[in-house]
C-alpha cells in the first residue's frame, strides 16, 4: 500500500516592503478560487488594451485603470487586516507589478501565466549530440 501525506500551509505569507510594512497573505488558496481572481485580472487587463510589460508607453489614465485593476486582485488573497493597509498604501509602480509576479508564483504553482520572454533556449534536436567548444592550441 503506498501512502503519501501532503502539508498545507497554516502561517500567512508575507511580502516585506521597506522597513515599515508586512503585508499578509492567505495560506493557502484554492486552486479555481486563484483561477477565478486570476481570470477577472486577465478580463480587467484586456479590456483596457494594457501590456504590463509596456506601460511606459500607455495612456495615463490607462496606468491609473491598471493599478486599480492589480490592486483589486492582490487584495483578495491577502488577509483583511492587510487588505485595509494595502488599500492606503502608496506604492511605486514596480513593486506593485513585483508583488503580482510574487502572488501569481506562490498560488499558481508555478504555472506559467502567459509568454514569457525569458524562457530557456530550446533543445537540441533528438539524435544530435551537443558538442564541446574546440580549444585552439597556441
């Protein structure tokens, strides 16, 4: 008979940010509760046309739609007594995309959210051995 115990996180997670505020974060979160969030975020995103890799180059007001949009999401996974700081909280841009990339890290397993420009080199072709860089001899 093969047995397998499995945990679940019982302590909230924390996001750091400076030297003044924890934000707390749920546990543990349901697999489609998280799908669910993280699809109304994809939806908010795509109706306001916004790259997050690109809002240098977006309108204004679109910016200020985004941030509503993110701050929406990352709200509902953390705890209410964070959800209330975080809703005060004037934060730089940066670290409010770095906190979603953190979030969607932590709840979505690892599961890529979309294309990634970072993504490792392909490879090689089955059959096809790598080879070592040739020394030249002086």
């Amino acid at each position: 008979m093969a047995k397998k115990q499995f945990t679940l996180n019982k302590e909230p997670h924390e996001a750091q940010i400076g030297d003044d505020v924890t934000l707390l974060f749920a546990p543990e979160v349901d697999g489609d509760e998280f799908l669910d969030h993280y699809t109304e975020l994809q939806d908010g995103l795509k109706e306001l046309h916004v790259d997050l890799s690109d809002l240098a180059n977006a309108d204004v007001e679109k910016v200020r739609a985004t941030k509503a949009v993110l701050r929406t999401f990352m709200s509902k996974l953390m705890l209410p007594e964070s959800r209330a700081e975080f809703e005060g909280l004037k934060l730089p841009d940066r670290v409010l995309i770095e906190l979603l990339e953190w979030a969607v890290e932590l709840y979505g397993g690892g599961r890529p959210s979309g294309p990634s420009n970072g993504s490792a080199p392909a490879s090689s072709s089955p059959g096809t051995r790598g080879r070592a860089p040739s020394r030249s001899r002086a």
